[in-house]
C-alpha cells in the first residue's frame, strides 16, 4: 500500500504541530505550512519522521496555487486535508477595525475554502477518495463577545465543511468540522487568570484540553473508523458546550 499524503496548514505549532506528530505516528507523509520560513524550518527540526514543512499564507491564492503545486509535485495525490492555520484579532464590535476583521475571516475562512478547493481537485482524482477536516471552535457555535471576526469565521467553517460534504459525497470525499474549546496553546497563553479560572468553572471535565486531545479526534476522522462520517461538527471541550 502506497504511503497517504497528508496536508497540515499552520503546523508548525500548537494543535496543528500535535496533529502532524500524530498523523505522523499514524503512518503518513504529512506536509505541514506555517507562515514563515523560519517557523517552518524550527518545526522540521522537532518531527521526527515522515513529514515536510513548506512556508506558505493559505489567504493567498498565489500562495496555496504554488503549495499544491509543490504537493502534486513530490507526491502526485493528497488524501487528507486538515485545515488548521488560524489566527485571533480580538476587539469589542464598535471597535473593530475593518483590517482586523478581514484579517481573520481571510485566514481562518478564507484560507480553508483556497485548500478545499484545491484539494478536492486532486481527491476526486483518488480511487479512495479524501478526508477533509476542518478546525472551527466552540465560539462559531456560541459566539463571544469581543470575538465578532473569529466567531463569524469559525461559524462559516462550518457552513463549508457541510456544503463540501454535500457536494462531494458522492466521490467519497469525507468532510468533517472539530470544534475545540479551551486547548493550552500560545493562542489561549495570553489570557488572564480571572479569565481561566472562570473558563475552567464552565468545564465538567475540570481541565483545559491539551493539542494531543484535538490531534486524537483528527486521527480518527482520517482513520479507516470514520469512513460513514461526514458533515459531522465533533466538539472537544470537556464538556463546556452540550
Ligand atoms: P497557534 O497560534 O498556536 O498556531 C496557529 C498556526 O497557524 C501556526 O502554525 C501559524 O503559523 C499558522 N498560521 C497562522 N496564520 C497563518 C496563515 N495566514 N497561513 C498559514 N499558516 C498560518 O494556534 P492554535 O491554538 O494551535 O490553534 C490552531 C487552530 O485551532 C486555529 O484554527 C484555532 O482557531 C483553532 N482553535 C484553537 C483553540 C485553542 O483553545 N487554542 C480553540 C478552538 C479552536
């Protein structure tokens, strides 16, 4: 059996560099991006295995034009997708610049509808198909104050993965949301203690989730288990929104 290609965007740390080690140990070639040069090249240097890191901003079509490019070229196929790279720019509305909004829609929305695209392209080409798995978050469900930008764009991931899911069913290309809550990463590092303890009193489980806890779901939704489930939103939260 041929090695399956994987694609990791925003990998080179956090959730995303937990699930590139993951795939990794499960078996893949995993292609993993990040905004520069240099965090791409730190990240290498960590994974030890079968794994590739290429700079590259997924809200630039040029940019994601060449990544494919690249992948097609090293590799031929692409069989799983998972569309990480994310950033915030928190701001109260009324505050809320218009750079700072499409900022934020145009990496965490914008970016995974140019690798969607891009990817099914070459899955629909695959005998198996694909798997494409999307990380929205718990606030595209519930929304937060102060997180307009975010909120809208993790809600529209959502929106796309089921409207990719429906348009490509029938080529067996699985496309499937997590939502994650409050996961320890340098994205959540710089909130206050008054804020986590609060957080932490809203989650059953009494912990925060650690970047192998998203990586385990996304393993499974890449997995041979998975394949009757698409379209699907899988929250990983300890239980903070049921
Ligand atoms: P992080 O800030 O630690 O890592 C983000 C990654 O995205 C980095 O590798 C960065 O290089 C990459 N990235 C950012 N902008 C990019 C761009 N334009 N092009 C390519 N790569 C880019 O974030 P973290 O916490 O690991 O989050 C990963 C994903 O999980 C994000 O989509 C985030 O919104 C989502 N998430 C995180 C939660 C958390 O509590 N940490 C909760 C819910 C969702």
């Amino acid at each position: 059996m041929p090695v399956k290609i994987a694609l990791v965007t925003g990998g080179t740390r956090g959730i995303g560099k937990a699930i590139v080690s993951r795939f990794i140990k499960d078996g893949f070639h995993v292609v993993f991006t990040g905004r520069t040069e240099e965090s791409v090249s730190r990240a290498q240097d960590d994974f030890t295995g079968n794994a590739n890191g290429i700079p590259c901003n997924v809200a630039d079509p040029a940019a994601v034009k060449t990544l494919f490019e690249q992948i097609v070229k090293d590799h031929g196929t692409l069989d799983v997708l998972v569309n990480n790279a994310g950033i915030t720019r928190d701001g109260l509305l009324l505050r809320m610049k218009a750079d700072q909004w499409d900022e934020v829609v145009n990496t965490n929305l914008r970016g995974a509808f140019l690798c969607c695209q891009a990817a099914v392209r070459l899955m629909m080409k695959n005998e198996g198909g694909g798997r494409i798995i999307n990380i929205s978050s718990v606030i595209g469900l519930i929304g937060n104050g102060g997180q307009a930008n975010y909120s809208a764009a993790k809600a529209g991931l959502i929106g796309l993965t089921k409207s990719v899911a429906k348009e490509f069913g029938s080529r067996n290309i699985l496309v499937n949301a997590v939502a994650p809550g409050f996961i320890e990463t340098d994205m959540t590092a710089g909130l206050g203690e008054d804020m986590r303890k609060q957080l932490l009193d809203g989650i059953p489980l009494s912990r925060f989730g650690k970047p192998e806890d998203v990586a385990g779901v996304c393993s499974f939704l890449a997995g041979p288990d998975a394949g009757y489930i698409t379209g699907q939103v899988l929250t990983v939260d300890g239980g903070m929104v049921m």
